[in-house]
C-alpha cells in the first residue's frame, strides 16, 4: 500500500448482524485480514458470535437499540404486540442513531461503514447530519418488492453515500442505472487460509455414524422460506430412489425473525415423503468446516436469487462441490460442470437429477472437487478482496473532511 502518509482513517462499521449469519462473518473475515490499514470501531447491539472472533475487542461498541430486526426492540414491556412491537422497534433506532452519532464525534470518524440492509438507514442519516462520507455494503438483491427496491435506491441516492461495495453483480443491478460511478462489486470472501482439508479433523460421520459408503448431500445456511429447504427435501426424495445410500444432512437453524417453526415443518414434510430417517436437521454450528469437509456435495436451493452465497466459497475451499439454483449471485461463485453443476430454480426434479449425477460418478465428482478448491482460490483470494475495500474505504475517507484530506492525498494502490 503506498501514500503520502502513515494516517489511517477512523472508520465506524455499523454491524447489528451478530447472530452467525454472512454479514457478520464477511465483517469478520475483512477486519482479519485488512484492519490494519484502518482505525476500525465496531457498533454492535450485543457481542453475539463476534465477539469472541474479533481480535479488536477493545474497539467494540455495544448499543443495544441498535438492533438487527426492526420487530425486535430491546425493551421486555413491549410483549408481542405487533403494533406495539415497530412503534418500539422504530423508536429503538432512534436512540441508536443519538448514541451512535455522539460516538462517531468522540472518536473523529472519517467513514461510516454501513455492513448490511438495516445498518444503512442509521448510517445515511448520521451522514447527512454529521457530514462524515458513508459506505453502503450491498449484501441483499433490492428487487423483491417495488417499494424496497425503491427505498434503498433513494438512500443510496443521498449525497452523503459517496460509495457503494456490492456483494456480487447481482446485488448490484438494481443500483446500476442510476448510480454505476458508485459501485465497486468486491466479492464475499473468507480467510481461505482457515479452509484447508489437511488442518480440519471431519466430525460430521463420527456423530451421526455414518459410514463412509453413505453418500452426503448437505445444507448450511439459516432454515427461512425464501432459502428452498422445502425443495431441497423434495429432490432428495427423488434422490433416494437412485442413490438409497445417500443421506441430507441441514446445517442451521431458523431464523430468529421468523415467527413460524419452519424446522420443524421440514422435518414433517420429510415425514410425509417417507425420508425422515435418512434427513438430519444438526442444529447451528459456529464451526462449519468438520462439517462441510464430510460432505459429497453442498445444495443451495434457493427459491429467490441469492446475492453471493459465501457458503459456496467455504465448501469449495474444502474441495466439496455445489449444485446450485441458478439465478442470483450463485452462478457468479460456481461455473456450471467445472466447479460444481446448475439447476433450474425451483424445480426440485432438476435438482435431484443433477445431485445424482454428482453422486453416482465418483469419478466426475472428484473432478468437480479438485476443481472446486482451485476455484476458490483463483477466483476469491481473500488478500486480494479485502484490499479492494480498503481501497473504497480511503477513497471515501479522501471525499470527507478536509482534515483528513490533507494529511492522506491519494488512494492507496496494492500491487
């Protein structure tokens, strides 16, 4: 990195995404690879799994009305009340923006860094009020509904948003026609250093006693309706009657905003198709890798598009292939019949049917998994990621104040 200077920005990330899901490990994996180039300070609404990842622990800052569902506030006398609930929920960020602001004064940040959806209208407004530069990080496709895609257009609109860093091409469309000199698309990533077969002992076959011979289809990733675990168990219905000695194994549990017990309708739909017993539902776990390494293919069966899909970086880093919904980010991270294979979304059939193909040739599926793990690395060198966010991050910096302007002159470069 070269500059005029040794100054490092002040650079406040904005995360209350501290139940495990991408947005918090993808925070996780920059500020261990890149922080160093900056001064971070991280807002969170309670430490969660972060905190004990995080080696900058003194530079945490818990606000619990900071919180990462607008229907969750932190106050016990709301109940479950809905109406009561958002009137809390709404009320509760406008604390957090109080505090977070009188924050970002005492610590002459440089940079807002909002980490997710939720995190960016906290961050526009403190923008706006304080003049400090704000980074949106895109990780969702803001094309579901007119008005959301709407709403996040006019944010990122705002002047004091001077940089978008978008999770894929994907997540990126939606902004593209009216703001593309904002954009940088960077890739999730993790420290791929953290995913190599020879340093991870499996424990997924110890604990369910599942011989070598069985053939493991897996799931990670939070059990929610638009993920398509409903057609994940449907295709290894038809699975089964091709491969009888394969098995599904679900990593993950339901997501804490869903109010419904979508477990435990998967495991009744996996009942009534006459595969219970071959289906396992093994609960959240911190640590993914013992896991994934036992797999023989990862399914990502989304209904909706998904943005990226860090996951699929995760388990083709392990040399484990995917066969994925093809829409979305996914078909950005895995190269149909190179590194992993396509299905059309949402049709089940297609799915088993390109899930057996993995299975049965074991041939192809090693070749599928060598692949796999060069792919990962080719294409997702985590360095190389995060170093292109540091590069938004004083390029943001750079557009804010004047103090900050005239001690760094130039955006750092890396070669």
């Amino acid at each position: 990195m070269s500059s005029v200077s040794d100054q490092k920005p002040n650079v406040l990330f904005l995360n209350s995404c501290v139940s495990g899901g991408g947005a918090g490990r993808s925070l996780l994996a920059y500020l261990g690879l890149d922080s160093p180039k900056v001064n971070p300070h991280i807002v969170l609404p309670e430490p969660g799994i972060i905190k004990k990842h995080l080696k900058h622990k003194e530079r945490l800052h818990y606000i619990k009305e900071f919180i990462e569902r607008p229907l969750t506030p932190p106050y016990k006398w709301v109940g479950s009340i809905p109406v009561l609930n958002a009137l809390a929920g709404v009320w509760s960020l406008i604390i957090s923006a109080f505090k977070i602001g009188n924050l970002a004064k005492s610590l002459r940040i440089n940079v807002i860094y909002c980490n997710h959806m939720l995190a960016n209208p906290v961050g526009v407004v403190l923008g706006m009020l304080l003049q400090i530069p704000v980074i949106f990080h895109i990780r969702n496709i803001h094309n579901n509904f007119w008005i959301e895609r709407w709403f996040y257009r006019w944010m990122a609109k705002a002047p004091a948003v001077k940089s978008l860093i978008c999770n894929s091409n994907a997540s990126a469309e939606p902004f593209r026609d009216i703001m593309d000199d904002k954009i940088t698309v960077v890739h999730n990533f993790c420290d791929l250093s953290m995913f190599n077969r020879k340093e991870i002992k499996p424990a997924l076959r110890k604990e369910l006693g599942l011989d070598e011979k069985t053939k493991i289809i897996g799931y990670v990733g939070r059990i929610t309706g638009w993920k398509g675990i409903d057609l994940l168990i449907r295709s290894f219905a038809e699975v089964v009657k091709e491969e009888p000695m394969s098995t599904l194994v679900i990593v993950g549990e339901n997501d804490g905003g869903i109010k419904k017990d979508l477990k435990k309708l998967y495991k009744e739909l996996a009942e009534e198709l006459g595969v219970r017993e071959k289906t396992y539902f093994i609960g959240f776990k911190d640590d993914i890798r013992p896991y994934v390494i036992d797999f023989d293919v990862l399914a990502l069966p989304s209904r909706a598009p998904e943005p990226f899909g860090r996951v699929l970086v995760e388990s083709m880093a392990l040399g484990v292939p995917a066969v994925i919904a093809a829409h979305g980010g996914a078909v950005e991270v895995v190269e149909n019949d190179q590194d992993g294979l396509w299905s059309e979304p949402r049709n089940p059939f297609d799915m088993a049917r390109k899930l057996v193909r993995v299975l049965e040739d074991d041939g192809f599926r090693k070749q599928l998994a060598g692949q796999a793990a060069i792919s990962s690395r080719l294409k997702f060198d985590d360095h190389f990621l995060a170093q292109r966010i540091t590069q938004v991050i004083y390029r943001t910096a750079n557009s804010g104040s004047a103090e900050f302007q005239s001690t760094v002159q130039t955006v750092p470069s890396f070669g």
